[in-house]
C-alpha cells in the first residue's frame, strides 16, 4: 500500500500530532525513554480529543520517538502531588476512542508503557520489541489497568506470571501470548504501524476495546491459577507487599465489572505507592544508575579492554576469569606451577562442567569458550594483555612480588588490577613504576556471579584506569561502585562493625541463632552467623591473629569464634561451624555444643545473659551497619550514601525494598538512629561512637538523602 505524505505536525509539548492520509499519527517524543510525566499524560489526551474531532481521520497510530515506545510512567513523580490527567484516565481516553487505535511498539514497552498499548485497539511489535509489567520491582502494581485488560487479554494464568515476576517478555513470545495482534519485520515499527492502520481503514475494521476480550471466559481456569499464585506467593515473596497487591487486583478482574475491577486497581495502586517498600525500590532503581555516575567516568575515556590477564587460579581467580571469559574476552591465567595451573584450569572448567549437567550449556558452548582460555606459570604470557586482575594470596609480600613481575612484562598502558580485599592498595602501587596504571577491582565470590564489583581508587591512579574499571563492569554486567583505598573499602569495612555487633550480642545473652533468625525477617537472605559458615570460619580467624598485635586493648574483643575456630569447626566445609551440617546439609541445625561454648565464654567474661528481642536486635545491628556508613561516607571512601546502599544492595543481600542501609536510616530517621547509639554508648562507649556526620546531620535537620546530590 502507498504511504500517504504527511500533512505538517502540531505539537503538545512533547507529544507530536500528524495526518498521514486516513491515519493521525501521535508520536510521543520525552527522552531517554519516553516516560509518561504529566506533560506527555496532557499532550496524548489531546492528540486523542483531536482525532477525534478531525472528522476525516479514519483511525490513529501512536509511536514513540528515539529506542523506545514507552518505558513506563514517570518514576520521579511517584510519591508527589499527582497532576491532572492520571495515566488510568489517558488509557481510557484512548481505549474508549471511536476510531482504531494501533500501537507500534519498538524497544521497550514497560509497565504504563505496555498499558497504553493495551488500551490500544490493535497492536504490532518490532521483532526487538520488549514488553512487560515490571512495577513489582518497584513495589507497586500495574496502576493504569495493566491489572484489569492483561487478564482479560491474555488470561490470567500467564498475566499474573508476567506480573509478579516483572520479566520482560521478546516480541515473539508477546504474539503468541496474545499480547500483540502482529510481529514487525524489521526495526521502523512507525512506517509498519501506518501500514498496519491503512489496512484497518481498508478492511473498516472496527474498535476492539481490550475489557471486552474474552480472556477470563474459562472462571475455573482463572480461579486455579490466581490460587495458585496466591499460594506460591506466600511461600517465595518474603515480606513483599506489592504481589499479593497484584493477585488481590487480578481477582478483582475477574469477580468485578470492568469500572469497579479499575476502582479496586487503583484503591491498590494507592496503597502500594504509600507503602515504605515502594520508596526503598524506586530509591535502588535510581541508586543503581547513580552509581555509574563517578567522576571519572565523566571526565576520562575508558582503555582499550580486549584481552584480559588473571594471577591466581584459586576460589577468585577462577571466578573472575569465567566472568571474563563469559563476557567474550579471552583470558590468560598465570600460577605458580603446573599444579596449581591445572588446578586454576580445573577451577574455571568446573563451572562451565556444572552448566551442562544442569542442562545450560552445551560441551561444543563449553569448548567455544575454554578456546579464549590459556595457561601459563610465566608472566611473560602477559605481555600483550590490556588489563590483568591479581588474585593471589592476601599477604603484601606476595602482592607486591607479582606486581613486580607485572611492571616488568605488561605493556605500556595495561591496566594492574588488585582483587585484594583489605590490603593498603596504594602501598602496592607505590612498589612499581607506573602506580599510575594500579587501580583495585575488589569481586565478591563466587566472582561469576555476584554482581557487585568495589572499583578501588588509589591516590595516584590516572582517571582513564578508572574508567576502565567501569567499562569492564559494563562488559561484565557488574554493578560498579567507586571506593576509596582504607582497610576493607566500603563494604567489608561496614561489615566488620556491624558484625562485632552480632558478636557482642550474642555474647550478652541472644544466641547465634536468634539472630540469624531475626536479620532474616529483616529480609536477607541469611544472618551473619550462617554467612560466616558458607564463607568458612578459617577465612576470619586468620585475619584476626593477623591483626591481634595491633589491636586496641581497652575495645571489647568476643572470643566465641576462635573458640569454634580452634576445634576445627570452620562451618559448611567441616560440616560444623555455629550450625551442624550432617552429611550433605547445606541448611545448618542449632548446635546445643555451640551454645554451651557461648555460655562458657559468658562466665569468663563475666557477663549474666539477658534476652534480646527481634527488634533489639536489629537496632543494634542497624545502627552499627548505619553509624560505620555515614563514617564511610565522611571519609570519602564512598561518594554519597547511595553507594553504600548499592555495594550492600549487590554485595552483602541486604533486602531490596530497603532500599539499602542509608535509606533505610532515612526512614526509620536518622535522630532515632542517632539516639539509639548514644543509649548503647553508655555501655560501650569505645564500640559506639556517633560519626560526626550522623550528629552533624541530626543537628542540620537533614538526612542522608540530602547527599545523594551532592556530586
Ligand atoms: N521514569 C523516569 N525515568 C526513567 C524511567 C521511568 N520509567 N525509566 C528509565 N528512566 C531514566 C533512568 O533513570 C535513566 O536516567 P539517567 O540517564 O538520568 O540515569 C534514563 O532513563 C535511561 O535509563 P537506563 O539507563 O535504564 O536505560 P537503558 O536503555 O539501559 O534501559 C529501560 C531502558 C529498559 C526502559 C529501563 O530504563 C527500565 O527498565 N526502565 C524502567 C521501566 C519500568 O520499571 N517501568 C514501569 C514504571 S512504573 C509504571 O509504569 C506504573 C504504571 O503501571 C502506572
Ligand atoms: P585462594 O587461596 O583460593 O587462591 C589464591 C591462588 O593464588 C592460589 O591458587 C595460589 O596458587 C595462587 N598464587 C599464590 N601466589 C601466587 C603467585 N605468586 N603467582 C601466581 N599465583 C599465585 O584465594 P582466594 O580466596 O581466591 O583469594 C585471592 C584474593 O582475592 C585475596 O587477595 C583475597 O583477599 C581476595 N578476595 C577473596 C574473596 C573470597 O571470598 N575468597 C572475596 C574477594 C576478594
């Protein structure tokens, strides 16, 4: 069919309104991603009023500008006053428009964005197209009908699925679930959207309103599959408040007509965005991207990165090097000889060995990618990598040893990365030529997968090393956060703290146990005592006799874990840590042993136990993890609170909907926070020291948030 030219374009702020022959194109142009804010609500509700009154319109296509349609309603103006038209009442002007409506997605079409197009009549997607319901993970529910046209669209079985996991959905999959009426062939889903509404036109093919499609015609169905959703909920969703939002609304379509199922949505909606988890998701969504945001990213041109070294074929080594490999660098790996070689060799395959069998990877996949892999027990095997990552033992010596083999081979420019985990970075740099090119790349383990990558900044590394270290992270699908060079960075640093304060805890009289117990409720995954036995006790131990000499006397010292440490008991590994692992286990069972060590070293230290609450407990949990982050903060080894928030968000499983420690003291206030630790201060006052920041902030009135803006 002939493409009719265009007349000339009217525009409502950012929304474009022009006739292409029968067809009002309405093309919504709001970058980066053409969120629904009350400017783009207003411009869609008057190009519909417009085709409406152009009486020889014949039908209307909406586009959206740039790579996406639409990515969803504005997530900045959650949480302020709503403004005037909502995106519920744009859906519904659109959905009750008396001519054909087609919506041409390209890109992503996210939450309100993929509401819109619902509440078109007739749908087509690129074949890149991505379409989905992703407010779980902001703590919210499909707020502009999602809810109510998704089920009876799509029934209730799969739109549920794609609303309590938040996935996106490809545009293949979108046909078939019945999402989209027709797949694009190519990218320019504007020239194949006219297409699509001149054929309409042709074929006078009438509105087709979504509430009135036949997707919950089978109430059986529907009823088992919102049970069943009810029930898996329960079990996984830990405290979640936004996805039984979701199945209460979904029930909602199904036992309700179509205004009153909107009205329960909305009545929903509502509750979900007053809600705190709402405000700790939209926080890490927003925290996530800041953090990409460090100044050298802004100033600096990352390195070349096409090859990649690895010291150290060990637990990080390894896991380092499969993230390398997964991202399609090819890996050098040096150890110290053929054994241990063998050994890191032996490593990496183990990974890609437990794919297959787990039915993910093929072994021709497998051999593919060990081609990018070699070996070596020289260093001159580094000669012509851009970046090589050290992973050997945490002793200064040997870091310092193979960073002097690295100044000798590596070429001019390569990047000298150190995985180290508390060692003084810029003494390290300090030890060779070029401290300019040493900068720290601090993985968590198993490095293959968890997410969080510390990118540790030395003193005289240049800008563009450092950017590198962000552009690797890019590579890898890490998320980065600038630290500063101070004993654990920001992560392992909070973390020593807020640990001592586990031990003192469980020393004064709450078990290992009732602790685990209660930060679990808190929403992580596991407590602290159960983390120590996945890690190995050994790990710790070993750090503590390291730094007995320089420790101060008068601070309080709990020997509970040397104690465990001493028979041998270093947790899953030795099938006995704080739990009892029996053959096999990888859940811990109480060990009445343990406590018995517990009460042993209570008399020694004179200490008569006393019972802690949950909530006890985690105020003093909080409030360490709190006071050692705004000190983090102070110095400047973390930019701004929210990279506190991220490195424990990906690092440490600190719960999502908190939005991460510094958020969380927002919300519960940070005069309550400070108050706390002065009451424990009275009992120890050498362990509980208020950081400046957080008195300085109490007496300003301000909180944490005031400093996320502050690069
Ligand atoms: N509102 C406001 N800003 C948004 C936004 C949104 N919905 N989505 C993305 N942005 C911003 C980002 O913060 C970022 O800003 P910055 O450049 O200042 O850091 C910029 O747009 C670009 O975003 P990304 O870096 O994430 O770009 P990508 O190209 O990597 O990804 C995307 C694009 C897949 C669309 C991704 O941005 C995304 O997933 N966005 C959120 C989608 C979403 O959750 N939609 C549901 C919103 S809630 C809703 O619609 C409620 C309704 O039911 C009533
Ligand atoms: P590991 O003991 O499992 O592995 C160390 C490897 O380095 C061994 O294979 C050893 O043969 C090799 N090695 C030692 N000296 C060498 C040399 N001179 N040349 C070449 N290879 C040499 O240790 P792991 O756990 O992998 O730790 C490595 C580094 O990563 C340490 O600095 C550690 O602090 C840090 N780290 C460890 C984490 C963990 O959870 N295990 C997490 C984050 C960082």
């Amino acid at each position: 069919m002939a493409t009719p030219s265009p007349s000339p374009s009217t525009s409502n702020g950012p929304v474009t309104f022009q006739r292409q022959g029968d067809v009002c194109v309405v093309t919504i142009d709001n970058p980066p991603v053409n969120a629904l804010g009350v400017d783009v609500r207003r411009g869609l509700a008057a190009a519909i009023d417009a085709a409406e009154a152009d009486s020889s319109a014949k039908a209307v296509l909406i586009v959206g500008a740039g790579r996406n349609f639409i990515a969803g309603a504005d997530i900045r103006e959650f949480g302020q006053a709503p403004q005037q038209p909502s995106l519920p009442e744009v859906c519904l002007k659109i959905e009750n428009c008396t001519k054909p409506v087609v919506a041409a997605i390209h890109g992503a079409a996210l939450g309100g964005g993929l509401e819109i197009a619902l509440s078109a009549h007739y749908r087509l997607a690129a074949p890149t197209a991505k379409l989905g319901l992703p407010e779980v993970a902001l703590g919210l529910l499909p707020g502009s009908g999602g809810t109510q046209r998704a089920p009876r669209l799509i029934g209730v079985k799969p739109a549920l699925e794609l609303m309590l996991s938040g996935r996106h959905a490809g545009a293949k999959e979108a046909l078939s679930l019945g999402l989209v009426d027709r797949l694009g062939n190519d990218a320019d889903a504007r020239a194949e959207g006219l297409a699509y509404a001149q054929e309409l036109v042709a074929a006078n093919a009438p509105v087709r309103r979504t509430r009135e499609a036949a997707g919950l015609a089978d109430k059986d169905a529907a009823r088992a599959a919102l049970d069943a959703a009810r029930a898996d909920t329960a079990k996984k969703s830990r405290g979640l408040f936004s996805p039984m939002k979701i199945i209460e609304a979904v029930e909602g379509a199904l036992t309700l007509p179509f205004d009153e199922g909107m009205a329960l949505e909305r009545k929903l909606f509502l509750q979900c965005i007053d809600s705190p988890q709402r405000a700790g998701l939209i926080h890490a969504f927003f925290a996530e991207r800041e953090v990409l945001k460090a100044p050298e990213t802004r100033s600096a041109t990352p390195r070349a990165l096409t090859s990649a070294g690895i010291v150290g074929g060990g637990t990080m080594g390894a896991g380092i090097a499969v993230a390398m490999l997964d991202a399609g660098l090819p890996v050098t790996m040096v150890e110290r000889d053929d054994t241990q070689l063998a050994r890191g060799r032996a490593n990496v395959e183990k990974v890609y060995d437990g794919l297959i069998a787990k039915g993910r990877m093929t072994p021709e996949a497998k051999a593919a990618v060990m081609a990018r892999f070699s070996g070596s027990t020289s260093y001159d095997a580094f000669a012509n990598v851009d970046i090589v990552v050290e992973a050997v033992f945490e002793e200064m010596g040997v870091k310092k040893a193979v960073f002097a083999e690295l100044d000798r081979v590596c070429k001019k420019g390569a990047v000298l990365a150190t995985n180290t985990s508390y060692l003084d970075i810029d003494e390290i740099a300090a030890s060779i030529s070029r401290p300019q090119d040493v900068v720290g790349l601090h993985f968590f383990s198993p490095a293959n997968i968890m997410k969080l990558l510390e990118i540790v900044v030395p003193a005289k590394v240049s800008a563009d090393v450092v950017a590198t270290g962000f552009e690797l992270a890019k590579k890898l699908k890490k998320v980065p956060v600038r630290a500063g060079v101070c004993d654990g960075f920001i992560g392992n640093r909070i973390l020593a703290v807020y640990r001592q304060a586990a031990d003192h805890m469980m020393e004064d009289g709450a078990s290992p146990y009732d602790i685990d117990a209660a930060v679990r409720n808190f929403g992580y995954p596991m407590g602290p005592f159960q983390v120590s036995d996945l890690a190995g006790g050994d790990i710790g131990w070993a750090t503590r006799k390291r730094k007995a000499a320089t420790r101060d006397p008068q601070a309080r010292y709990v020997q509970v874990a040397d104690r465990i440490c001493e028979r041998g008991w270093f947790g899953q590994k030795t099938q006995r840590g704080y739990y009892l692992y029996p053959e096999g286990a990888r859940t811990g069972q109480p060990d009445p042993e343990v406590l018995a060590i517990i009460d042993t070293e209570r008399v020694r230290a004179g200490i008569t136990p006393r019972t802690f609450t949950e909530e006890e407990i985690m105020r003093r949990y909080m409030a360490a993890m709190i006071n050692e982050g705004a000190n983090v903060v102070l110095q400047r080894i973390a930019l701004r609170p929210l990279d506190v928030d991220v490195t424990f968000l990906y690092g440490y499983g600190f719960p999502r909907h908190r939005g991460g420690p510094m958020k969380y003291a927002d919300t519960v206030g940070l005069p309550k926070v400070l108050a706390d630790i002065r009451e424990f201060a009275k009992e120890d006052p050498i362990f509980w020291k208020p950081s400046p920041l957080l008195v300085e902030l109490v007496e300003r009135g301000a909180d944490f948030a005031s400093l996320n803006q502050s690069e």
